[in-house]
C-alpha cells in the first residue's frame, strides 16, 4: 500500500455539481484524504464503480464509500427519477458489501441546489 486515506467517493462527472461536492467533501471527510471516482451516471456502471472500489482499498487501504447520485443526470436522461437513483444506490451499496466486507458504505442523492439527502436502507 503506498498511501492511507479514508474513503472513495463515487460521483458523477457533471460540472453542476462539482463544487457543491467538493466543500460537502472538505467537512465530510477532510481534504485530502479521499480518492475521487468521477463516472458518468455515478453508480449506473456499477461493474466500474467496483473496481474502482477495489483499487482503492488495495492501494489506499479506505474506510469507506461515499457514492453520490444526482438530480437532473444527463446519463440517466427520463429514467433518472430520485427513486430509480435510490433504487441504483442501494444495489450499489449491496454488491460493494458483499466483495468488500470491512468497508462502511453511504449513499446520497445530490439536488442540484446543493442539498444532499440521505438514501435510506443503506
């Protein structure tokens, strides 16, 4: 392991919600002291959200994963509903679960006014 930081974080790519992530980030979890996955749709490749899940914990030995979904996502298009984001994070919190035991997972649905929600259930 060449470095130690606490978390991955899994987002989108969208511009919108780059800073609004970066300053919940800076009170969530410190600044640097993350690895960042930027994937268009967040979690919807949820084979990728994996193995970038796997790198880290095997190069940075994290704590944690963050994963954040967002309104308006132009990946997701009409079926981007807040409950199908629900829905996709909490199948992504389980599949992270089951391969990576020792990691704590979290999950938030991002409004593009900032605010970020909770996801229950996971």
């Amino acid at each position: 392991m060449s470095s130690h930081c606490e978390a991955i974080v899994v987002t989108c790519i969208d511009h919108r919600i780059q800073e609004s992530i970066h300053g919940w980030l800076a009170g969530r979890v410190g600044d640097n002291n993350y690895d960042r996955a930027s994937l268009a749709g967040g979690v919807s490749d949820l084979q990728a959200v994996l193995e970038q899940v796997e790198v880290s914990d095997r190069l940075h030995g994290i704590e944690r994963v963050l994963l954040i979904n967002h309104e308006d996502c132009g990946a997701y298009g009409e079926a981007g509903t807040p409950d199908r984001h629900a829905a996709d994070l909490r199948a992504a919190a389980r599949r992270i679960r089951a391969a990576f035991p020792h990691l704590k997972v979290e999950g938030y649905y991002l409004h593009l006014s900032g605010i970020f929600e909770r996801v229950p259930g996971i």
